[in-house]
C-alpha cells in the first residue's frame, strides 16, 4: 500500500491523551538481572520450535538499559503519555511472597524520567509475563492466581501510587486464553482449548482484585487494555452468521460483557469455576475508562475442517474441533504481517459498542493500534495511521466519547511467536547494534501532533 501525501488529520479535542505502547516482556530483556525471576515466556521461548524465528527475548530491545534513550525519543516525538507493562516476576520474582525492590526500582527510575520529560507514564500491570512459579501452580487456570496478582497490584501501587495516576490492570485476556492455554501459540503454550475458560475468568478476577488493591491505595484513574474487532460472516448462511456470532462471544462479548454489563453471555456462566455471581461483582466494577486495542476485523464461517486459518489469523494451524472457522478477507491491503488493512471496521467497531453497551459504557481509550511493516521509509505505516486516526474521530463525531489513542509500538520488539521479523515500530531497532532509528512514520506523527497541539 503506497499513498499519496494526505490532508492535515481532523482535529481531535485539545486534552486528546497522545501516546505510545509497549510491553516489558518485548522490550526489557534483561531477565536475569536485579533479581528479576523467570517468566512464562521465558521458559516457553527456551523451548525448540516455540518461536518461529528461533529467537527470545533475553535481550529484546534492552530497554531496561536504554529506558533514557526511548524517553528521549518519546519527548522528541511529543506524545503525552507512555504505556509500558510492569514485569510481574521482577517485583514478585516467584509470583507471590516477597517483593523485590531492586525491580521496583526500575520502574521508579523509568517513571521519573517520564514525569522529567512532561510524559505521563501510564503502566500496564500485567502484558502476559505470567511469573514461571506460578504458572507451575496452574497459571490463570486457579483461582490463587488472581489474589496473587492483586497482592503485586498493590505493591507496585506502593511505590508508585505517588507519581502515577493513571493504570491499566491486564492486556488482552482474550490472547492469553486463546493463544496460551487454549491453542498452545503463545506461553504457556496448553492445549485446553474451551477448558481454557477458567483462565478468562480468573483474569477477569485478578483485575477486579487489582482495581480494589489500586483504590484502596488511592487510584482514582483505572482502565483494561481489552482487544477487539468488529466480526464478519463469510455469508448470510445460518451456519456461517452462527459461527461468526460465536466468534464475536468470544473476543468482543467474553471480557467486556462482565466488566461493563456484570454478567458472562449466556451459556459461558455454568462452565466457570467458583462463586461466580460474587465474582461478577467485583469485576464489574465501574471502570473510569475502557481500553480498546484494535488491528483488524475478522471473517468467519463455519468450520472448514481442512483449510489453515488465514494470515488474517497468524496462519496458524487451528484444531479441528472449533465451532467456526477464520476466512481471508479479500479487497483491502495487507500489512508485511498479512493483516488486512480496514480503517473503517474501527467506527464500526466503536459504533457497535456504544450500541451494545449504552450507559454502561465509561470513556474509551484506543490503547494499541499499530501495523507490522519493514523498512525505515515506511510511508505504508504512515497511511495506515492517517487512515486509522480519520476513521476513530469520524466514531467520535458519531458520538464515541474516546480520550486517548495509543501507536503500538514505540520501537520494534519482540512479536512474541513471530520473534523479531515483525516490525511494529515507529523507531527502527537494529538487532545487532541495538542502534534506534527513528522511521519516515516517527516523523510523520511527530509532524501530526504539533499539528494538533498548534490548535
Ligand atoms: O505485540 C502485540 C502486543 O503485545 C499485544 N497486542 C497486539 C500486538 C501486535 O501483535
């Protein structure tokens, strides 16, 4: 997808929150320092054939040594906010018990730093670094797994309830469950797949856990990171329109119908362990915003037992069991990932919402929305942003109250099963090096935010 030079962007309201995300266990590396305990993907990325090209994250983009570095390039890049994630098994090194406060310090430095250069820092509490020790326990898959992690929430709270204000409890859940304990993708890399549900649950739990432990320490700004996109049927077949229905259960409905409405849709309820109607309540507590993570659409029928899943859906091998099947998307532009390129299923999407969700609905936030492209002179990411920022402020002209919009990534990193032949950044890595090297996109949306901020 090449572009011509496009028109100023639509101007969004002046106290728009700008920002860039990231996550620890794709850009830190550093595991073994300071008393940093090993994570799920640590181990999951030290077993042969896990990640495609054969790489870890050891070093991913050094961040914990270069964090002055990216900040500089994050104030010269003049957004408002940093989203980062806070690595569990560096302030909890076994996942419960003992707080490390050598990792704690890290994030102290990383957070004044920010504040130094009039960025706020907004952290992630877990971005699926799932302490190892844990995982041996069962992972989300138990119930002990969700105190623990309120128990961290309050730790890094703590120490950094001074200076930050605005939290993000968990990144995608639905990945997490999906691709780690459901279809083996991603660490911790089970094979449950709709056994997988108790780690939706317990993730649901751990947040509203979290959100208690935030509050009672003061937090009064509190958001989740949940990903989603509009769902297609590949025909109006019964079979198909039923399989996609399903599909939207399970990214856009499974997580944000008990977090906004206090309930699960109908038939998830009976296969969750625990007491979940007292469970319900905490995790529906009233969020102060709703993060949403957006990249593509997706189009399902019904199952097709011997057709691989689309690059749409990581072209990856799906077992034959599943209720639906992902289909390629055909007439739009792809991404060097073979992600489809639709910046209108975001007002779609957006428009959904507040049609589902009504009243219910706090203020949104678009916490990731990024492209994976090669190259420095990436003018296809630059069309890609223009196209995805056009389309969110036609949702809030519609009337979609969003107050933020955050690029996935700052820099390349580490794409998790992919390894580092996905290049998500605004800022070029050299792997060798570890040199930055700001893109033709840096500079476009360097451009975009003066833009915006002259008024
Ligand atoms: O890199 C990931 C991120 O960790 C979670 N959201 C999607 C991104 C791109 O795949």
């Amino acid at each position: 997808m090449t572009s011509e030079p496009a028109p100023p962007l639509p101007r969004f309201p002046r106290d728009f929150l700008w920002g860039v995300s990231t996550s620890a266990a794709q850009t830190e590396g550093a595991v073994a320092e300071d008393g940093r305990g090993r994570s799920a993907w640590d181990v999951f990325t030290a077993e042969a054939g896990r990640i495609k090209d054969g790489s870890d994250a050891r070093v991913a983009t050094d961040h914990y040594h270069r964090y002055r570095e990216d900040v500089g390039l994050l104030a010269d890049l003049g957004v408002g906010a940093y989203r980062f994630s806070v690595a569990w098994p560096r302030v909890v090194p076994d996942g419960s018990g003992a707080v490390n406060a050598a990792g704690l310090d890290f994030y102290d430095r990383l957070v004044d730093a920010l504040l130094a250069a009039g960025i706020e820092p907004v952290p992630t509490l877990f971005h699926w670094d799932t302490p190892h020790a844990l995982e041996e326990t069962g992972g989300w898959l138990v119930r002990e797994t969700a105190e623990h992690f309120a128990a961290y929430a309050d730790a890094v709270a703590a120490r950094l309830g001074d200076r930050v204000k605005r939290w993000i409890t968990l990144n995608e859940p639905a990945e997490l469950t999906l691709l780690g304990y459901g279809l083996g993708q991603h660490a911790p890399g089970r094979t449950l797949l709709f056994d997988a549900l108790p780690a939706a649950h317990h993730q649901l739990l751990g947040h509203g856990l979290a959100v208690r432990a935030l509050r009672a320490r003061g937090a009064t700004d509190i958001g989740i990171a949940n990903s989603h996109g509009p769902t297609w049927a590949a025909s109006g077949s019964e079979a198909d329109t039923g399989a996609a229905d399903f599909y939207d259960l399970l990214l856009n409905r499974l997580f944000a119908d008990p977090l906004l409405l206090g309930r699960y849709p109908e038939g998830i309820a009976e296969q969750l362990p625990g007491p979940v109607t007292d469970d319900l309540k905490v995790i529906s507590q009233p969020l102060d915003w709703y993060g949403i993570n957006y990249y593509q659409p997706t189009l399902i029928g019904a199952p097709q037992p011997d057709t691989a899943a689309p690059a749409d859906f990581g072209g990856i091998a799906l077992p034959p069991e599943l209720p639906f099947s992902p289909r390629r998307i055909e007439g739009y532009p792809r991404t060097d990932f073979g992600w489809p390129v639709v910046p209108h299923a975001l007002t779609e999407l957006l428009d959904a919402f507040r049609e589902r969700y009504g009243p219910s609905l706090p203020p949104l936030m678009i916490t990731e929305n990024g492209c994976s492209y090669e190259g420095t002179e990436d003018t296809d990411r630059i069309a890609f942003l223009d196209g995805h920022l056009r389309a969110l402020h036609d949702a809030m002209t519609a009337g979609a109250d969003v107050r933020g919009y955050f690029v996935w990534s700052l820099t390349d990193n580490f794409e998790w099963a992919e390894g580092f032949a996905r290049r998500f950044g605004l800022v070029h890595i050299d792997y060798a090096t570890l040199a930055r090297t700001p893109k033709a996109s840096y500079h476009w949306l360097r451009g975009a935010l003066r833009d915006q901020a002259r008024g």
